[in-house]
C-alpha cells in the first residue's frame, strides 16, 4: 500500500479510536514516529491514556504536536515565557527543538518553573503553542550543545522534510517475501579500529559503526559489494562516539548517504566534539583530513536521537533498541528484532559490565538474543584487570609518592570517558595541588553534567545536589598555549591530566617535553596505548623520543619515572565478558567476537564456547555469517 494510503487508514483509525471530543487535523510518518497533529493537544496532555491507546492498537510509535499554526515565533516565545516564570526559578537558557515543537527551559530550580500542580506550564503551553519542557540547567555551559541546536533550528526546513522521507521509507511495504538474514564484517575484526558491520535482509541493509583507526588512518572496507552502494543503505547505527566507531561517519555523505544516523543524544554531541578535534588534529599534522568540518554538519541533521529502550522501526522487517553499555556517555548496546520476533541479534559495542564512577554496569537482560555480536579487547587469558576502588588507590600512592618527591605529574587521557572517571578518582583524594585540564577534557565534561540521566545513580543525584564533583575548585581548565607554557615552568607539583591518550598529538606533547627530563616527574598511563602509538612506546621503556618543536624534530629524553595504572578502562575485562555472557537468558545459540587484538578474539571464542558450550567464532574482517 503507497504511504498517502497508508496514513489515510490510520487517520481513520486514529479517529475512531479517539473521544468524540477530541479532533485530529493530520497524521504524518515522520522517522520512527507516527505524529498526529491536533488543536486539542491540552486533552491529550490531560489524558495520557489517550496515546497509549493509540500506540497499542496501531503498534507505532504516537507523538502528539500542536498544529503549526498555533506555534508562536522562537523569539516572541521566549519573551513570553521570561514574562510568565518567576525570577526565582532561575531560567539559564530557552531552545526550540523544532523537531518535537517543544520549548525546553533550562532552570536551576525546575519546580517553580512546573508550578503548582503545574499551573505556570499550562499557561505558558496555553499562551505559546509550544510544548513546553523544563529541565534542570547543567552545571557547566556547552558550547558544543549550544552549536548543536542553533545549527539543527537553522536547518529546521530541512528536518521536517527529511524525518517525513526517513519515516515513509521505514514504513513501506516490504517487497521481498524471503527470509535470511546476514552480517559482515567492514572492519573491526581481529583488529581494534575501523569498526563496521553490514546487517542484511532481503529489504534492509543497516551499518553499524562507522570508524576510523587512528593510529593508521585505517578504514573500513566500504567499497566492497554488500556496502555499495552506499546510496542505497536504510539506517546507520552508531554505538557510541569514539573514533573507532564514528570517526567516518561524515564519509559516509560525501559517497551519497543521505538517510537516517541513529544514535543517541549524548552520542551526538561527543560525536560533534570529537569529528571537529580529529580533522583539525589532521591539519596540524600536516595529514590529510579525510572530510571538511560542512560533513560533520550534514552528518549531524541526518542523526535521529534515540534513548535507552524505546524500541523503534528503523526498516519495514527491523526494530532497534538501545540499552546502556556502560562504556562511556551514551553509549549503547544495539538490539534488533528481525521480522516481528523471527529473529533477534544483540550488537554489544564497547561495554563495561561493572559499576564504575560514571555508569551503571552495561545491559544484558535483553528478551531474547538468537545471536550476539561482542567485543573482546581485554579477552585474553590473562586480561584480567583490578576494580576502580583498587586503580583509585594505586592511582592515590603513585600520586603521594611524587608530591614528596617534589614532582609533577603528567596523565594522558582520552577526553571522553577516561578523562571524567580520573577526575572523580582525584576529587576524592582531596588534594592540595592543583590538577590542570588540558585539551577537550573540559568541554567533553561539561557534556557530560548536560545528560545526568545517563550517569549512574549516586552520580547524577549528587550533581542535583550541588555536590558536583567537576566543579571542585582543585580542578583548573586549560585553554591556550600561553598558560600551558606558564604551568611547565611552575616550581611547586601539580598533576595535568591531557589529551591525547595514547600520545598521539595534543596539548600532553607539550608537557611531556617540558617535564619527560626531570625524574622527580612522573608518568601515568591509565589507559590502551595502542600497538605502533607513542605511548607504547614509552610504556615499553624507551628511553629517548623525537617530539616536533617549532618545525623541526627534537630529541626528548625520557627520565621521568612512568607506570600503569589498569582499572580504569572503559572496557570489561575476561572475566567480566564472561559473566557478561553468563547473565544472558536464554543463552545466544551464536556469538562473534571482534573488537580485539587476533590472539584476544579467538581466546574469547574459544572460552565462551567450552564454558557455554555456544558456537562461537572470531571472523575476519570482509566475512559474510548467515545467521538465518
């Protein structure tokens, strides 16, 4: 059935199933979500069980927005609502998400902004048209968020038009009768890097992750027959923001993509923070940037934001559900239901099944899972790695040990996720040096105090209450060249946790050679240094380094004491991976490891199978698995 048909029946329905008092002006597939449009949107409000009707006896997504009609311009709205909330309710900031039609306030205190039993809203909705939306403002400003809805409200146009194309190819008739069902591995198997893997039926092809490997500028196989044309792909799945998943995702435009990313809205904007740091990282290495920054814009009004366990057609046979990783902010395991229930594949991402400072362990409880896609980058006999509360005391001794000695200490750290665990470790030392920020750590933490919802309990509860552990004053933001020179030369210790992670480029360059000469200095690494990366190569004990330094190539020595410090790692260890896989019920009848080195990918296989008794496999990157 063409889709103006399509929406003429459930308009129908719709009607029928409603009040005799309640009228619909339009129905409209707009992504995921069926929208109905409405000049009754308060009855609806007052009666939640009005769209969870709707949704039951349709089996779709409902949303239900005012008549555009009835919206009053961003700007006159936004005066009005000042004029109707009190001052004591402390608004910070008012944006439209034009997607939604909702006016979301920020305000530090969201209970006078609500009103009595709501009444302030009611008016503010009554007067504006808006939905409004008050949420508690984040403690620290980010520019990244900010650029985010100001570039999505400038390309408002353009959404309503994309998300009614994206939701009428999701909900067409399917044409293939067959059923089978295939993975493939782009990238990301036996290796850590480039991940990307083509799920396929007869009427979709999804890709999930799109990655580049930054120490090699490695990229998935894109070009082979099961990606082309890349045209042609139905959705784009984005597990979460590193660069190993996301960094060509932009790449993707540029060869003809122009569907649906879906990923969610923590994702997006480190997503944004990251894309924009590569390629500029490229510049002043003298490299190539694979893409310019106008992709990571197209990239980002192509995304649809999705949260943990709304489960959402993304294709005419696939349903996708996102449900917590524990990795780092956003991040997520991707679910798919095949056929309405035929078939279900779990696709885990990076995950860490153990509570840490930041999130809840990662999400196993799914229905059901026929196969499940893992990863296995600590899956080694040996990986086995020590509880934060252990990191944070050695991390604790190693730090005492070189204020003694009169020393400073230098931490690389990846911004995202790393950098955010270290902190709260530090916080809780209370220490009486100052730690300085440097690089995007302080714009990636101020992400994070914007998405409370996706920190762990006793976290998000002690930011609500003024008790944010990244605002304490012990931590002091970095941000040019001349303050950083000036921090090197400082005589009395100090930590600097700074990007990169692993040594590859950022402002941590800088200290390492103002401070690798000195041995009261000290070095700790607290995260992967990748196999060929700099920080490596220091961790294996090289004593002398080369470093650029105003356009010619300098010799460092390396005096600096330098130590590892496991624990802190995003990633689950064997054990943990293990028990990962115990905790799923019924048990995967298939599992494929990837995202590891060889020997740590087919270890796991191999030691999930003899525990489990599951076929298990560890692919090579360019296989194709028939999964149904």
């Amino acid at each position: 059935m063409p889709a103006e048909e399509t929406l003429s029946e459930l308009k129908r329905r719709i009607k029928e199933l409603l009040p005799a008092d309640v009228s619909i002006s339009g129905v409209e597939f707009e992504g995921p979500e069926l929208v109905v449009y409405t000049e009754d949107t308060q009855k609806f409000a007052d009666d939640g069980a009005i769209v969870r009707t709707l949704a039951r006896e349709l089996k779709k997504r409902i949303s239900v927005r005012p008549n555009s009609d009835m919206l009053m311009e961003p700007e006159k709205a936004t005066k009005v609502i000042y004029d109707i909330i009190p001052d004591e309710g402390g608004i910070k900031d008012i944006y439209f998400d034009m997607d939604k039609e909702e006016a979301i306030i920020e305000a530090e205190k969201p209970g006078l902004v609500i009103g009595t039993h709501g009444a302030t809203l009611r008016e503010v909705a009554r007067v504006i048209g808006w939905r409004p939306n008050v949420i508690r403002a984040p403690p620290i400003q980010s520019t990244t968020i900010k650029s985010i809805r100001r570039y999505l409200r400038e390309e408002s146009e353009f959404r309503k038009n994309f998300v009614k194309k994206v939701g009428r190819r999701i909900y067409r008739d399917k044409r293939i009768d067959e059923v089978w069902l295939r993975i493939t591995a782009l990238g990301g198997c036996r290796e850590v890097g480039r991940n990307a893997f083509m799920l396929s039926t007869p009427e979709t092809r999804i890709l999930i992750d799109c990655g580049v490997n930054v120490g090699s500028d490695g990229v998935p196989y894109l070009y082979v027959p099961e990606a082309s044309p890349i045209s042609d792909i139905d959705a784009v799945v984005i597990t979460h923001a590193h660069l190993d998943h996301s960094g060509l995702v932009p790449l993707l435009l540029l060869y003809g993509y122009d569907g649906p990313i879906y990923m969610t809205e923590p994702t997006r904007a480190l997503m944004a923070l990251l894309l924009l740091d590569y390629i500029e990282v490229s510049a002043r290495e003298g490299k190539k940037a694979p893409y310019k920054s106008s992709l990571i814009r197209d990239a980002i009004r192509h995304t649809i934001p999705l949260k943990y366990g709304d489960v959402t057609d993304i294709s005419p046979d696939v349903k996708l559900t996102f449900y917590n990783a524990g990795h780092i902010l956003g991040s997520a395991s991707a679910y798919f239901n095949i056929g309405n229930g035929l078939y279900n594949f779990a696709f885990t991402g990076d995950i860490k099944y153990e509570r840490t400072f930041l999130f809840d362990p990662a999400f196993n409880g799914f229905p059901r899972v026929d196969a499940m896609v893992m990863e296995s980058t600590y899956g080694g006999m040996n990986d086995l790695q020590p509880s934060r509360k252990e990191a944070e005391h050695h991390l604790n001794k190693e730090i005492e040990e070189t204020i003694k000695k009169g020393g400073k200490t230098i931490i690389p750290a990846f911004a995202v996720g790393r950098s955010q665990e270290v902190m709260i470790a530090l916080e809780r030392m209370h220490l009486e040096i100052p730690v300085y920020l440097d690089g995007m750590i302080w714009e990636a933490t101020a992400i994070h105090t914007a998405y409370p919802e996706y920190l762990n309990r006793n976290l998000k509860n002690s930011i609500f209450q003024g008790e944010n552990p990244f605002l304490s004053d012990v931590f002091v933001p970095v941000d040019d060249a001349e303050k950083r020179k000036g921090i090197i030369d400082e005589k009395e210790p100090f930590i600097v946790l700074a990007t990169a992670g692993m040594l590859n480029g950022g402002p941590v360059l800088e200290y390492l050679k103002g401070l690798a000469g000195d041995e009261k200095n000290k070095l700790i690494f607290v995260g992967y240094q990748g196999e060929g990366t700099l920080g490596r190569r220091i961790q294996k004990g090289w004593k002398e380094i080369q470093l650029p330094n105003e356009g010619k190539m300098k010799n460092i020595k390396i005096n600096m004491e330098t130590r590892t410090i496991d624990g802190f790692s995003g990633h689950s260890d064997r054990n943990q991976l293990i028990e990962y896989v115990r905790g799923i019920r019924p048990l995967p009848s298939k599992i494929m490891c990837m995202h590891g080195e060889s020997s740590k990918c087919v270890a796991l296989a191999s030691g999930i199978h003899k525990r489990f008794n599951i076929e298990t496999v560890a692919p090579m990157n360019l296989e194709t698995l028939r999964l149904v």
